[in-house]
C-alpha cells in the first residue's frame, strides 16, 4: 500500500490545486531552512515527529534529508527512541484517566 512510487502523484496534486500545493511548498521550505535551528536539528525532529504521525512517506523522505544533512546512525536512532518514550508516556499518562 505504501510505496515510495506513489511520491510520483505530488505532481497530480500540484496540478488540480496548485495554488494550495505552492503554498505547501513554501511553507514546507521555509520551515525546514536553517535559522535558529541548523537543517541537522529540524531533520531530526522531522524524523521524529514522521515516527509519531507513523506516515512512512515522512519517515523515508526526512532520513533520506536527516542521512545528507550529516545526521548519524546514532543520531537518528536516539530520535526514533525519544519518540517511542514520548508515545508510551502519552499512553501512560492518559491511563491516568481511568480512574476516578
């Protein structure tokens, strides 16, 4: 269901709403540019955050972008683990709610 493949169809996208996919695009853009975080943070938080959306699109696309902006074995995998912590916590956290 998920291949990588389907990435082609941004395209399709772009045609039937462009106004609205270039608005994306700039977003996107500016967001992930370096400023008061370097490119190396933002595409370990990307990472991270893709791990907690569970969108294997973003998962691939920001380690491909997190592996060129100089981020280690290490790195990502300390990124990915912060994000299991930060989703067993929620769960955790939110059984809290069960009782009276």
């Amino acid at each position: 269901m998920y291949s990588m493949d389907k990435i082609k169809h941004l395209d399709t996208l772009g045609r039937h709403a462009p106004a609205a996919m270039q608005a994306f695009a700039a977003f996107d853009a500016a967001a992930m540019a370096p400023g008061a975080l370097s490119v190396h943070t933002k595409e370990l938080i990307a990472l991270a955050v893709a791990h907690t959306t569970q969108c294997p699109y973003c998962i691939q696309i920001h380690v491909d972008r997190a592996r060129k902006a100089g981020c280690s074995d290490a790195e990502i995998a300390e990124a990915v683990l912060v994000t299991a912590a930060l989703r067993a916590g929620a769960a955790v956290t939110h059984g809290t709610h069960c009782f009276a």
